[in-house]
C-alpha cells in the first residue's frame, strides 16, 4: 500500500521521526533538521532534496512551537526582526553555494563532513558545559523563567560580558535589558544564515546557544526569539528550494504530521523540566548524529553499505534517546507535582 507516492511503512518511519524530532524542537527551541537531513543522506535522497525538504519541515515544526513560546512571552520581536535580516542574507549565500557544489559532484560529501565537524564540536561543548555545571541548576522547575524580568548580571557568560564591552554603534536594547552592539545580532544572524542555506538546518542548535553565549541573551527569550526567527528562515529556505525543485511534499507531509504533536509535547515539557536533567543527552545526541554522519562518508568512501546502515540507525537512535528522556522527564515531574499537592491537601 502506498500513500504519497512512497510505501506504508515508509510513511510510518517518517511520522514516527518527526514525532521525536518534534519533541526536540519544541522543548530545546532547535528546527531538529540537523538530524532530518543527514537522515534523508543517509536514506539516498539527493542532497537538494535532503536539504530542502529539511527546510520545509523546519518551517513548519517552528510555526506549531512559535505559537506555544509567544503565549509564555517569550520573544523578543525587535531582535528577532533583526537577525531575520541577516539570516536572509547568509541563507541565499548558503543556497547558491550548495548548488555550485552539486555541479561539481561535491554536494553530498563537503556538507557530510560539515555536519561531522560541527555536530561534533558543538556536542563537545554541550556535554562539557553540562558536566561541568552538575548540580548548578537544580534548583526546581523549567528551565524557561518569565522573560520580562531584569536578567542577573552573573547570569551572563563571561564571553558575553567581553562582546557587549565593545560598544560600537549603533547600540540596541533588547530584552533582559541588555545593551549589544547591531553589528553583533547581524554577524551572529548572517553566519547561522548562511548554515542553514548550506546545510538545510534552521540553525537554531547554533543561533540559540550563540545568542545566549556571545550576545548575552537571557536563555527564555533567546529560545523563544529563535524559534520565532526559525519560521522566516525556514520559510524562505524551503521557498527558494521549491523553486528549484529541492522539496519532496512525500517526506515533508508525514514528518510535519508526527512533529506536530511532538512539538506540542515539547513546548509543554519546558515549564516543567528541570534543563539540568536533559541537556547532557542532548550534547551526546548531537555527538550521536556527528558519528553517524561519520559513517555514511566513510562508508560512501569505502563502497561498504554497511555502515550507511549504522549510520541511520546511529540518528534514530540519537533522536529517541533525547526525545525519550524528555517525554520521562516531563512525567516524573508531574507525577512528583502531583505527590505534593496530594500531601498539601491532607
């Protein structure tokens, strides 16, 4: 039986991994497309298609979660408005750049080992900062505090502290009341861009961490703020794409039909989870999806098959650790929620 053009249990694999990626989205405010596109390498799609179809489902995932963090008051309009500027930029840069690679047979292999590079880098330092600040956050609750309130000064990473003292105008005030350079939101924004072109990610597992460690962005609105921008980008990303013929709506459609209750449950889940208990797999995941990447060019390199195999196995694997591990979170906490407010009222 065939649905869409492609088979029944094909369909399934696809709802099944958006629902996880959804989840992923929704409670770390990241598109998860660092994880759809290596996915749709892995399964043979050609690169314009793995990456444009992975900028389709990052538009549509970020509209569901967007809606969720604008009710928490969690975005930040103004600087939203302007890393949107510079994302367009570096998108289309980004866009012409893996075009002019597929001409030259390159495509699949330069933005294979991109991923590696950069999933692997950015997962080492997602796990160390996890590890090292064990026991620093356990103070109780989500991890997503009002975003109207004056943000702590010790609050802000020392590298943030260093970027903001360099106060070259023109100046903004964005929320938290911090004071940053534009220069600073347009750099952070075009590079992030120029990913997501290139890459067929949203960009939010680089631009969320970026705003909050080199801008100084209080972590609610820089989560809120990024999945607000994410819908432009990603939007623009899957447009430009379409119009070359870079989106399958037979993979997009089931991968949005999972997300969108995943993204839902994820969104919900930040009230509730404590960051502390999570972020340490989400730093292995993205380790997890750096290996697997890993495997695919080696196995592309050596003609063996095999490790194509370990290497999708590798990033399902990674996606339900993460989304697993959230979704138990989020029941644990309710279930103790619960306990407490049965004890009160004895």
């Amino acid at each position: 039986m065939e649905l869409f053009g492609i088979g029944l249990t094909l369909i399934m694999l696809f709802v099944g991994f958006g629902f996880m990626v959804g989840v992923l989205f929704g409670f770390f405010g990241m598109g998860g497309s660092f994880l759809v596109t290596p996915a749709l390498l892995v399964m043979g799609y050609p690169a314009r298609v793995a990456v444009g179809s992975g900028m389709a489902f990052v538009f549509g995932t970020a509209v569901i979660a967007t809606l969720k963090h604008h009710d928490l008051g969690q975005v930040d309009y103004k600087l939203g408005g302007l890393m949107i500027v510079g994302t367009s930029v570096g998108i289309e840069v980004g866009r012409i750049g893996v075009f002019y690679l597929e001409e030259l047979g390159l495509a699949s292999g330069v933005i294979g080992v991109t991923y590696v590079l950069l999933l692997g880098a950015i997962g080492l330092f997602v796990t160390y900062n996890a590890l090292n600040s064990d026991g620093e956050d356990d103070s109780g609750g989500g991890h997503h505090e009002a975003a109207t309130e004056e943000i702590d000064p010790d609050d802000i990473p020392d590298i943030a502290k260093k970027i903001q003292s360099y106060r070259v105008p023109p100046m903004m005030t964005i929320a938290g009341g911090i004071q940053v350079s534009l220069w600073m939101i347009l750099g952070v924004a075009f590079a992030t861009g120029l990913l997501s072109g290139f890459l067929g990610v949203g960009g939010g597992f680089i631009r969320m961490p970026a705003m909050f460690y080199l801008i100084g962005v209080p972590v609610p609105v820089a989560v809120g703020t990024d999945l607000f921008e994410i819908v432009f980008s990603g939007g623009i990303g899957a447009f430009l794409y379409g119009m070359e013929g870079g989106v399958d709506l037979s993979i997009v459609a089931p991968l949005l039909a999972g997300s969108a209750f995943g993204a839902r449950i994820g969104s919900a889940a930040t009230g509730i989870v404590n960051e502390g208990d999570i972020k340490i797999y989400f730093g292995l995941m993205l380790l997890g999806g750096s290996i697997a990447v890993a495997f695919r060019q080696a196995g592309d390199y050596l003609g063996m098959e095999v490790l194509s195999t370990v290497s999708f196995a590798l990033i399902m694997l990674s996606a339900l650790l993460v989304s697993g591990a959230v979704i138990y979170s989020t029941i644990k906490a309710m279930r103790a929620e619960s306990k407490t407010a049965a004890t009160v009222a004895e």
